[in-house]
C-alpha cells in the first residue's frame, strides 16, 4: 500500500474537521491496531471553550469512548471517559482487536446535556468507495465518479490507474468532500489511445497506509474502420467494465455538433456496430455511450474518418494509334496521376468497338508518367483495322473507360493498266477531326517514300495512281502508306496536331504476255515472238505447230522467237497455232493460246 508522511496525515485530518458543538458527539478520525495489541482512537478535539460548553451554557463534562463487538454498537461497553476537551486520542488496552473487529462510538457531555452518539468506527481500515462510472470527457481526460466511502473514518480516496501491464499506480489522492459522491479528472490519461482502468481506496485521517482498493472500473475504447466500397463504417469498442450489467450501449453521430444524432440502440453485449453513410456523405464521428442499469453513463472517446474511395484516374484519353512497323501499332494515351492508378488494361477491337475486348494488362511505371505508350505487335495490319480503348479497375472492382481511338488499314492493288487502286478505312479518335490524309509512295527496292496525293476527309478515301512507268516496273514494284493529319483537342488540354500512319501496302504489275496475229519473215516484223510486260518467272516454253498438229518450232528461251523456218526450210505461208506458257514467281501460270498468220 501506499504510505503517507505523518505531516501529510495531520494536514488531512486538520482539513477534515469540522467546528464541533460542545453538546454533539465528537468526529471519530480513525481507529487503528497497533502492533502491541492495542487500539488507538483519535477523534477531533472540542476547541478551548472556557468554562461553558460553545453554544449552551453547560459546563464540559467529558467525553464518552463506548467499544462493542457488533456494527450497530449496541451491545456497547464504555471504555472510558475523557475530562479534557482538547484531548483527541486514546490507547485502548483493555479490548482485544484480534478477536474480531471492534467498533467504537463517543458522546459528549456538557453539565447534564450528553450529545447523541457518534458515527460507529471499526478496526478494519476504510472500505473502498463504490466507483458508478468512468467516463471520457474528451480525448484526453477521464472522470472517475463515486459514491462517498461508507467508512465514516475516510477522510481521503487514493486514485489508481492501470499501468500497460495491468498494474494499477497510484496517481494522486484527494480530500473527501462530499457526502452526496465524489469525482475525479485524470487529465493525464490517454482515452484516444485505450481503454484506461481506475481503482480506488479510502484514507482515514491517521494512518499511513489506504484501505482496500474498490472494484476496477474500465473506460470505453471505441476504434473503427471504414469500407470506402461499399461506404461503410465499423465500429468497435472495448465493453464497459466493473458495473453488474450494460443495459444498452448508445451510438452517436456528433458529424454536426449543433445536431448529435443517435443512431443505435444495442443491447448490453454488443461490442460493435456498422454503419452505412448516407448519400453525399463521406466525414462522420462517433461516440458510443454505455448506460447501466441504475442509469449511471459512461461514454468513450469520440472518432472521426472521412471514408473516400481510391479515387482512380479522373480521365484517360486515347491520344494516337500509329502502325509503326510491320504488324506493329503504338498506341499512346494520356492518363490523370492525380488519381491512384490501380489496375489499367489495354482493350483491343477489329473493325468497330463492338468486338472490343481485353488484350493484356499495362504495367506502368511508379511513379505513374501523364503519358504513356504502348505497343502491340500482336496484330496483323495489313488485314485488320484495330480499336483501342483502356479500361481501369480500381481497388474497389469498379471499371471506367478511356476514350477510343482506331487504326487505318491501307489496301493497293494492280489494276492491269499501269495503274495501281490505293484505298484505305477513315482514321478516328474521339475529341480528334481529321484535317487531312497524305497518301505516300516508294519503290519497292527501298527508296526513301514521296508524298503524291493530300486528300480531303470528305472525299472518296482512295486513289488511282496514274503514275506506274514501265521503265520503274524492274524495281520491283510499288509501296504505299497514308497518313491523318488530324487536331486532338482534349477538354483538358490545348489542341495539338499528329499523325497517325497506316500499314505499309506493297503491289507490283502482274506479268503480262502480248501476242501479234501474224508477221512477215522478210518484212518488218520479221521474227514472231511474244512480248512480255514486267516478265516475272521461269519454266518459259513455247510452241509452234502446223495445221496438222506437228511441231515447227519450240523455245524455252524468252528472248528467242521464230524465224518462218523449220527444219532449216522456209515454211510455208499458213495460219500456226501457238502456245505459249510460264510461270510467275508467285507460282501463277501464265499460259496463251491462239493463231499466227505467216506471210509470204
């Protein structure tokens, strides 16, 4: 137990006593064993009165100590009586304190005037008060209330606290005051931290060491967490401790301190508590009060949360959509930082949005960058037109969706006339006009491309290039790409101009074989033979044959042609069938069949 100085003692019962009349009992401080089997009995002393008692006119007589073996003093023995009013202790040797508890009473006599009896006193030290609450008055105070100690001998309550390891510390004692209950305000507790639990015990006003500690009392401890997905709040709290039974707990929304309102009502056994917030609202705070059953309170610390979502990007906007190499499309956006990017997936359509679908997780950099690039070389651009589109998961499983964007697809073809048809699919970009597309074109062999037509998004999105020489067909033909110039304006950015480029198309003129009807051996056209535009293969073969199926002449040579003569003699002026075959590079057979006419 705690000990006190003997000044501390004196100062506690000189701030105790009270003015006594002469012809009232006196005020019993305390009634102690000793450790030589006696009993010492102090009570507060009558002030000097003179020769009459204060307020009568009776003379002191004395006092009167009585001791009994029963709390309600009767039956009682007079142990002595005392002459002098200013005495205030007796040493009783004559009882015995280790029998059994003794209770002792006074009275006091002023000429034929004896007072009423004193407050019965015991041998046992003060019993400890009746803690009715502790309660968090603020997030950094508790009060701890009481009833007054039912030992009449208590002059002061020693206050304890539990330490982090469940002991309780005494933290500061205080001077009975009341009869009608006392509190107390522990400024240094820490109630937004924990739980904190409270002892008391009683002092009389002689010895040094406190009664027996009462009953713990625990405070309540309310903690949460929040659910931003479903905009939830859970709250949990330690039970109130020391009181027989909660009746209920009360749950308070102090959001607005003008307007507290109750929002739960939950049985004694409830230890926690969801609620959900109401539309529009994303700060609440809380308090949770126990009441029990005699109507004591007690309420916790007070907490505040502001339940927000992981807001994710507030935009995500397509920005270009480029082939940038065989089967190849970069595709860059831009995407707000500002927002906590979670999950983002690339999307991927052919032909129209319709048939988009995920085509693989993005994994950007931490930090995130605004603008981010990705390349997809999983495609086919000569065939297919791409859409794009990214989708964002945020960490509650919501999906929201970037702006699109959508690839050209070019196609050329021969057209068997030293021309080539160039046509292509529109460019499009949400927040984007096209302005222009530039149609481009190489030879085949490599050389650096030529812009050779601009052509207007209203009109017909192809073109007829009138511009194929047969002296450029030995390079192996032609290669075309177009670009769309087009003006991306984003609402959260300045108009900027790009480009975004189509897949390169290569095509060549097919071979071609041009047959004359006759010709003249001794004349001009002198040697029959075939010519070739843009010949391309091998397996050349052709043949002569007269009108009665035998063959006249055969070549396998394309720069070779027939002379009129067979067999080293001049053949005679008639009509021969031909048939001339070869085969192309691609594998295609090129065959011609038909009639010459040899003139004599």
């Amino acid at each position: 137990m705690q000990s006190f100085s003997k000044n501390a003692i004196f100062l506690l019962a000189l701030l105790t006593s009270v003015a006594m009349w002469a012809q009232t009992a006196p005020k019993i401080i305390c009634v102690n064993p000793l450790p030589n089997g006696t009993v010492e009995i102090n009570w507060v002393a009558q002030p000097n009165v003179g020769t009459v008692c204060v307020g009568t006119s009776q003379p002191f007589s004395q006092y009167s100590l009585y001791v009994s073996s029963s709390p309600t003093g009767t039956p009682s023995t007079l142990l002595t009586t005392i002459g002098s009013a200013a005495d205030g202790s007796y040493i009783d040797n004559v009882s015995n304190p280790t029998a059994g508890t003794l209770y002792y009473y006074m009275t006091t006599s002023c000429g034929t005037i004896v007072s009423g009896n004193s407050l019965i006193v015991d041998t046992q030290p003060p019993v400890p008060p009746v803690i009715t609450s502790v309660t968090v008055t603020d997030d950094t105070s508790v009060q701890i209330s009481w009833a007054t100690s039912v030992s009449p001998e208590t002059n002061a309550y020693i206050i304890y606290r539990a330490d982090d390891n469940g002991s309780f510390i005494p933290i500061d004692t205080i001077i009975a005051s009341s009869s009608l209950g006392e509190f107390y305000l522990d400024t240094n507790a820490q109630p937004a931290l924990q739980a904190e639990a409270y002892k008391i015990a009683g002092l009389d006003g002689c010895s040094p060491n406190p009664g027996p500690t009462s009953p713990a009392h625990q405070s309540i401890y309310l903690d949460l967490s929040s659910d931003p997905c479903n905009a939830s709040i859970s709250l949990d709290w330690t039970a109130y401790e020391g009181w027989a039974n909660v009746q209920q707990y009360e749950i308070a929304d102090l959001t607005n301190p003008g307007n507290i309102i109750q929002i739960g009502n939950l049985p004694g056994n409830t230890t926690d508590f969801t609620y959900t917030l109401p539309a529009g609202q994303s700060t609440a705070c809380f308090r949770v009060r126990a009441v029990s059953g005699n109507a004591h309170t007690s309420q916790s610390n007070t907490l505040c949360v502001t339940v927000e979502a992981n807001k994710g990007p507030s935009y995500m906007y397509m920005t270009n959509a480029t082939v940038t190499n065989t089967n190849e499309v970069t595709v860059t956006w831009d995407i707000d930082t500002d927002g906590k990017i979670k999950k983002l997936n690339v999307l991927r359509g052919i032909n129209d949005s319709s048939t988009i679908d995920h085509l693989t997780q993005y994994f950007f950099m931490d930090p995130p960058t605004a603008t981010m690039e990705f390349v997809d070389n999983s495609g086919n651009t000569g065939r297919d037109v791409y859409v794009y589109q990214l989708e964002h998961i945020d960490s509650c499983g919501l999906k929201s969706y970037s702006s699109i964007v959508k690839t050209i697809n070019l196609e050329a073809s021969d057209q068997f006339n030293l021309t080539n048809l160039v046509n292509w699919t529109p460019f499009y970009i949400t927040y984007g006009i096209v302005e222009s597309y530039t149609l481009y074109r190489a030879l085949a062999d490599g050389t650096s491309p030529v812009a050779i037509a601009t052509i207007t998004p209203t009109d017909t999105l192809k073109y007829t290039d009138a511009g194929v020489e047969l002296q450029d067909l030995e390079s192996g033909g032609f290669c075309y790409y177009v670009g769309a110039t087009y003006t991306l304006d984003l609402p959260n950015a300045e108009p900027q101009t790009l480009v975004s480029r189509s897949n390169v198309v290569c095509v060549s003129q097919a071979p071609r074989i041009f047959v004359p009807n006759a010709f003249l051996p001794n004349g001009v056209n002198n040697v029959f033979k075939p010519v070739f535009l843009n010949p391309q293969g091998d397996n050349y073969s052709m043949k002569i044959l007269n009108r009665w199926g035998e063959i006249v002449f055969t070549t396998t040579d394309i720069d070779e042609g027939w002379d009129g003569e067979t067999k080293g003699k001049l053949a005679p002026q008639d009509t021969y069938a031909y048939y001339i075959t070869m085969k192309t590079n691609d594998g295609y057979l090129l065959e011609r069949k038909g009639t010459v006419t040899l003139i004599r």
